[in-house]
C-alpha cells in the first residue's frame, strides 16, 4: 500500500498545482507579468563576446601571460592606416595623423615615418663578424685592385674573361654587404612605408587594445576614427576645398571588430526569424491567431529569465552559445506545442464550452502531457549539463545557459500557457479526429529494416567526418578581409605578430638567438628585436675592430686615381668605418618605443611561416612557438607570449579533448534520466535505441553532402543526444500509456505534435543558416539534419518496432469494446482516463 501511495504522491501534487493555475488565471498572469519585466530589464544588458579568450578557462596559462604583456605592450596587433588620394598631400597628413594618434593617448606609437637614418648610419657595424671579415676582404681585394691599374706600369698578367669577371664580383659582393644591415639577415625598410601600385601610402600605429578584448577595443577604435575624421578636417581645412585624401583601416583589431559586428547581426536576425517562423508555424497549424499570444508568451518569459540569469551568472555568451536564444526558441516552444494542443484535444468537439469546462480540459491537459515533457526536458537539461565537465568554456557555458533555457520554458509553459489557452482559446476542434490508418506487418518491417541498414552505412563511414576549420572560409563575407591580406603583402607580414617580453636587452637578445635556431623548421618565420640595432659590448668591440681594418685599408687609396663610382662607394663605406659604438640610450625614441615598455620590458616581434587560416598551420605554429619558448625558459630567460593564433590552436586543442568527453557524459547523463523514468531496461533500450540510429543516419548524411565538424557546429552533437531524444520519450509514454496494439492512434496523437515539435525545433536552430558567418551557417544545416533525422526515427522506426513488437498489426484484432471506446473519446463523449502507474514513474 506505501508503495502505491508513494507512486501517486506526484500525481496528486501536479493534480493539486493545476487546479491552482486553472482556479486563479489572472493572478498567476499578474505573477509572470512582473517576473517577465523584471527578466527583461536585466537581459537587456546580455553581450556577445566573439573573442577566442572567452572561450578558454579562467586559469589558462596562455591568458594570463596575454594579459601580462598587453599591460606592457598597451596592444596586440599593430594598425595600418592607408592613406590614398592626392600623391602630394599624403606624407603631410600623415604626419598630422600620427601627430594626432599619439597625443590622443589611444595609441602606444604612430608613424607615417620609419626612423632608419639612425640604423643607415651604423649598419657597417650591424654586421656580424664573420661579414664584416668577408667584408673587409673585399674591401683590400677592390682597393689592391684599384691601386694597380692606376699606376701606369701595371700589366694585368691574368687579363682574361675569368680575372675580369672575379674583379666584377669583388664589388658585387661589397655591394651586397653593404645592403645587408642587420644580424637577422632582414632588409632595411624604407623610410615611408608605400604600397608597390603606389595607391597607398601606410601610417602605422599600435593602438593600446587587443584585438581579443572587444569591448575596449571597440572604444579605441571609436576614438582612433574620431581623430580621424578630425584630422581630415584640420587638413582640408588647411588645404581647401580641392583637397582629396581618403583613408582605409586594416589590422587584427579591424578585423576582429569586423566579424564581432557581423555575428552580432547574424545573432539578432536568426533569433527574429526563429522567433517569428515558430509562432506563425504553430498560428498555422492551429488556425487560432490567439497561438501567438498563448503560445509566444511563455516562450519569451522563459527566454528572458534564461538571459537574466546569464548575465548574473555567465556574464556574456561567445560564439558557441550565441545562438542559444535562437534555438531555445525551437527547444522551449516544444512543451507548448504539446500542451496546446492536448488541451485542444480535451476541449468538447464543436461547441464552446464554458469556464469551467475549459478549466477541467486544462486539468486533463496538464496530467496527460507534464510527465512526458519533464521527462523530455530532464533528459535535455542533462545532456547539457553533462557539457559543463568540458574545460572548453564553448561546451560548458552552452551546456549551462541550455539547461537552463530549457527548464524554464518548461516552468514558464506550464504555469502561463494554461490560463492563457483559458482565456482566450474557448473552442475545440470543429470535428473529431479522422479514424487511425493500420499499419501492415511488411510495411513495419520495411521501415525497421531501412532505418537499420542506413544505420550501419553510416556506421561503417562515420570515420570519413572530420574536425577541420579553415578560418578564413569559415568567417563567411565579411567587409575588409580581401584589404587587409593587401595590406599584410604590401608591408611584408602579419599586422598581429607574436610578441615575446623579457626583462631587459641583454635577455631579448638571448631569447632572440634562441628563437632564430627554430627557424626554418615550419613554425618560426622571422624574429625582430631591439638587439638586432643595439650589439652587445663585446659583439661591438670586435666589429669596431673589423671596422677600423676596414677603414685602414680604405686609407691606402688615393681618391682621385678612381673613378667616380667607386670614389663615391668608397667614401661612404669610410663614413660607415668611422660610426663608434652606442648603446641604448643612443637609440631614438621613434624605434625604441616599439620595442621597450615605459616600465623597461623589452619585446620580441616573432612571425610565423605557416598558414594561420586553418587547424593545421595553428597546430604546427603553436606546437614550435612553444618548443621555442621552452628552450628560451629553460636557458634561464623569463619569457612571456601575448599571441592569439597561439590562443585560438589552444582552443582547438580543448575542444579536440573534450568532444569525446562530453558526448560519453552526455549519453550517460540521458540514459541515467530515462533509467529513473522507464525503468524498464527494455524501454529504455527502445527509447535510447532510436536516439542512436538518430545520430548514426545524421553522421551518414553528413558524410554524403560532405559536411564537416569545425569549432562552430561541434556543439550541436550533443545538442542532437539531449533534444533528438523527446518525440522518442513522448511516442514510449503514449504506447504505455494506450497499451499493446495503440500505435494507429499513438501516431495520431503523437505524431502531429511530433512533427510541430520538431519543425519548431529546426527552426530555432536552422534560422542561424541565414548568418554571413560560414561557421555559424554550418551550425543551422547541421542542427537541421540532426532535428530531421531524429523526427524521422522516432516517429517512422520506433513506432515500426513497437508495432511489431506488439504482435498486433491490424486495428480490427483489437476488442469490440475498444473500438467503441475510441469512437466516444473521438467525438467527446468521454475523456482517456489518466495512467499514473505510466506516468508517474518519476
């Protein structure tokens, strides 16, 4: 007997809460009003953060040292501001441009010149030893040379092709020395930084953001462009009314800004078009404009307490869970369609009944349908939840905010839905409901054995999907990309170089020389530091010696004996003998600021040689970037990396951990749900059965349309194992509830809400196939062929297999007493009774 009390306690209570909302409509109304408000004021603060550093854990080494050095360097990436237009009025406003940027304090530096008159004049002692030895050999071959065939009794004994051609190629290679300025090998720039077409002329800046912190580096790009647009005004101002300049921004931070603006806009029209698709689907289906209100509202309330509650306990969303309000449009509309539509059912069949009336259908609704949609979102919510294990914040934040959402709309669907639908849908459906249509025994067995086959052809192929982003493909249109890969070609490399701190020179140059010996091997492409123009005491000791014998052997010529060219050569490689070593407070501020914090750090400026825009060139630039700092720490150097290619390899890293994980978690996490509904392991089998034939026929689809996973889309795996599984749980619910031989009427029951269900679902989610953001896009089609594959396993294969395995395939087998009993309930007459031993399980 405690038993069977303990079974119907739940019953009761649902029976006792729903007569509650049915009783008193308006205050219950009153209660989600307020609620609603106060829910939306605080969503209203919810922001997207695009950036990869949302999508790391808190204590993630790699954040903390960005953070470190952006508080020396001021920046990440460097800015280039391109100015085009009259050839004349260029290199002035540029000047004012830079003159401007810095006192605006918005930048760290800003140049529309490059100090390299300091380097031109001391790059004779930039060389290192070994050239200046090679150097000043050919300095005494050229000058023995010279000296001789100025005196007039020189015969030239080896005067053939071969002896011209070496004296030819003395002075080849002292002019190419002589080019050569620093130790890295590296040419010197030129003063004015000018695009090849001659269409540009490039101011460069740092602005002090990174390119991963939106917020502010939204304000600092805002304040740049208000200068900007002062300065031009001060320069036609100056110049007149003829006056035609025109100025472009290319950089990290442009870019990244860029796309953050287009996913912001992408978020907003798919969470529009999925709230608008849903509604006027379930208006339509319904044929009751009042479905836009009964339904629509405790949708939203759900929705806005789920945004509130992440901006209190989240803080953002990021570019995984960004489409979440979206979806939990499709997801939270479910338990309304449901619950809708049992009420319609209940409702007398072509008359208007009166309140209480509605009152009593409400009732019945409430306990026909709460169990099996707790059940669908408990099973949901904890395939989320299970996403929380995930290191990867993309995982566990989305698993949060889902959960979330989805057990809220659950609260909010049956707490506003029903005095509302009481309110305001006061009629049933005009006639009953048309007779079920049989099922045959081949046909069951057909769809079975279909669904089976694709299963394991998919099986069989599941290896061919793979995790791959090309980032660039992935970002979709996105204005400014095709500038700023113009850009980084015309001044030589990547605007976002990693940037390497140490504490002092002497150090920058160890971790320099220490980098150098990792290039080459795929990773490293050039290492820039303030030592390459600042030698060391001893390295400039030992050129100043070089030098000097250099200059001595320059003394032996006499200048008037030569011809003009190489009197002019010569002059100036005596100028460049006589430079006397400096340090570094001889460099000018102009070169140093870029290299030195005002606390003293020094940085490195480090460029990759591989591809940046895929998973393979972030994987091997991370993987030698770290092998390189390694070596340089365990040589004693203290060395820090603000890089955010190395964040993003960092973040694919995680996700390739934690995909299998939360998949195992998530799959756990459901069965361990269905085991304390069902309990049955044989209904739990079936049920569970169908979510794996689901997933399975979706990695086969994905396999012939060549859809790939990339670090967008990944989520909705997961996402498929918590959501595909509900027309499953509801079609099992409603066969145990009619009993053997139900499923005709089962599917005309279930298969209506089934299908609205999961249009709905695949709307929340497809809308974001409308985004410019090619890997968001891939999200939307992917979330469509999961939602689609589920649809069609659980209302076409599940419904086979239990049909066959009720032995019953043909409604006339079933009692002339059941019979009758369906025809009443089909007109109205009598209400289904409530299986609680069914239902209430829980």
């Amino acid at each position: 007997m405690k038993h069977s009390t303990d079974r119907r306690r739940p019953a009761r209570v649902l029976s006792r809460l729903s007569s509650l909302i049915t009783r008193h409509p308006y205050h219950v109304l009153a209660v989600a009003a307020v609620v609603g408000v106060v829910a939306t004021s605080v969503a209203a603060r919810i922001e997207l953060d695009g950036s990869y550093l949302a999508l790391l854990p808190d204590g993630a080494s790699e954040v903390g040292e960005l953070r470190a050095v952006l508080a020396e360097a001021g920046g990440s990436g460097e800015l280039v501001l391109a100015v085009s237009g009259n050839k004349g009025e260029r290199l002035p406003f540029a000047r004012r441009l830079s003159r401007n940027l810095r006192q605006s304090g918005l930048v760290a530096w800003a140049q529309a010149e490059l100090p390299v008159g300091f380097i031109e004049k001391r790059k004779l002692l930039l060389l290192s030893k070994d050239k200046l030895a090679k150097l000043r050999g050919a300095v005494e071959r050229g000058v023995d040379k010279a000296r001789a065939k100025a005196n007039p009794m020189f015969v030239d004994l080896d005067d053939d092709d071969a002896s011209q051609k070496k004296a030819k190629d003395a002075w080849a290679e002292l002019r190419a020395l002589e080019k050569s300025s620093l130790p890295s090998g590296a040419a010197l720039p030129k003063r004015v930084l000018r695009s090849k077409d001659g269409r540009y002329l490039f101011v460069l800046a740092k602005p002090r953001a990174a390119a991963a912190e939106l917020s502010s580096g939204q304000r600092v790009l805002d304040g740049i462009n208000v200068v900007v647009a002062r300065t031009l005004r001060e320069h036609r101002a100056e110049r007149g009314a003829n006056s035609k300049l025109d100025l472009k921004l290319a950089g990290s931070l442009v870019e990244q800004q860029r796309q953050h603006q287009a996913m912001t806009r992408d978020m907003s029209t798919a969470t529009i078009v999925a709230l608008v698709g849903v509604v006027l689907l379930i208006t339509v289906f319904t044929r009751r404009l009042s479905a836009i209100v009964v339904v629509g509202a405790p949708l939203m309330l759900g929705v806005a307490v789920t945004l509130a509650l992440t901006v209190m306990f989240v803080g953002h969303l990021n570019v995984v869970s960004g489409f979440l309000v979206a979806a939990l449009v499709g997801l939270g509309i479910d338990f309304g369609v449901h619950l809708i539509l049992r009420y319609l059912d209940e409702l007398p069949v072509g008359c208007q009944p009166d309140a209480d009336a509605r009152a009593v259908a409400m009732r019945r609704a409430i306990e026909a349908t709460f169990a099996a949609c707790a059940t669908g979102a408990a099973t949901t919510a904890a395939a989320f939840l299970a996403l929380r294990i995930a290191d990867f914040r993309g995982f566990s934040e989305y698993g949060l905010i889902a959960a979330l959402g989805v057990m809220l709309t659950l609260v909010a669907t049956f707490t506003v839905l029903p005095p509302l639908a009481q309110l305001m849908v006061r009629r049933g459906r005009t006639r009953p409901r048309a007779t079920p249509r049989r099922l045959s025994r081949g046909l069951a067995w057909a769809m079975v054995v279909v669904a089976i086959g694709f299963a394991a052809v998919s099986a069989a192929r599941m290896g061919d999907v793979r995790f791959h982003n090309d980032f660039r493909s992935l970002q979709g249109k996105v204005d400014g990309l095709a500038f700023a890969d113009y850009v980084s070609k015309e001044v030589g490399g990547s605007l976002a170089p990693a940037i390497v701190m140490t504490s002092s020179l002497e150090n920058a140059r160890r971790a320099a020389a220490i980098l150098r010996r990792h290039e080459g091997e795929g990773g490293i492409k050039r290492v820039l530091s303030l030592a390459d123009v600042v030698p060391s005491a001893a390295q400039a000791r030992a050129r100043a010696a070089e030098a000097a014998r250099i200059g001595a052997a320059l003394s032996r010529v006499k200048m008037g004996l030569l011809s003009r060219d190489d009197q002019r050569r010569l002059e100036a490689l005596q100028r460049l003998a006589a430079v006397q070593p400096w340090t570094l407070d001889d460099v000018p501020q102009a070169l140093k600021r870029r290299f030195v914090s005002p606390h003293g750090k020094h940085f490195l400026l480090v460029w990759a040689a591989t591809n940046l825009r895929d998973d393979a060139g972030l994987a091997t630039w991370a993987k030698q970037l770290d092998e390189a700092i390694s070596a340089v720490r365990a040589a004693g150097v203290g060395a820090l990396v603000l890089d955010e290619n190395r964040i993003a390899a960092r973040v694919l890293d995680l996700v390739a951990v934690d995909g299998p994980r939360v998949l195992i978690a998530a799959s756990l996490a459901v069965l361990v749900v269905l085991l304390i509904y069902f309990r049955r392991p044989e209904d739990v089998l079936l049920v569970a059965g169908s979510l794996g034939l689901s997933v399975l026929a979706l990695l086969g689809v994905m396999t012939a349309v060549g859809l790939e996973l990339n670090l967008f889309n990944i989520v909705v795996l997961p996402t498929i194992i918590g959501v595909g599984i509900d027309n499953a749980v509801h079609v099992r619910h409603a066969h145990m509830r009619e009993g053997r031989g139900s499923i005709p009427r089962v599917i005309a029951g279930c298969g209506k809400a089934a299908l609205l269900s999961s249009a709905t679902t695949a709307i929340g989610f497809g809308a974001a196939v409308l985004a410019h953001h090619a890997g968001i896009a891939s999200l939307g089609w992917l979330a469509l062929l999961g939602v689609t594959s589920a649809f069609v396993i659980s209302t076409v294969a599940l419904p086979a297999l239990l049909s066959l395995s009720d032995g019953v395939v043909r409604e006339e087998a079933k009692p002339a007493i059941e019979a009758e009993r369906l025809e009443e309930i089909a007109l109205g007459a009598t209400q289904p009774p409530i299986a609680e031993s069914a239902s209430w399980r829980l």
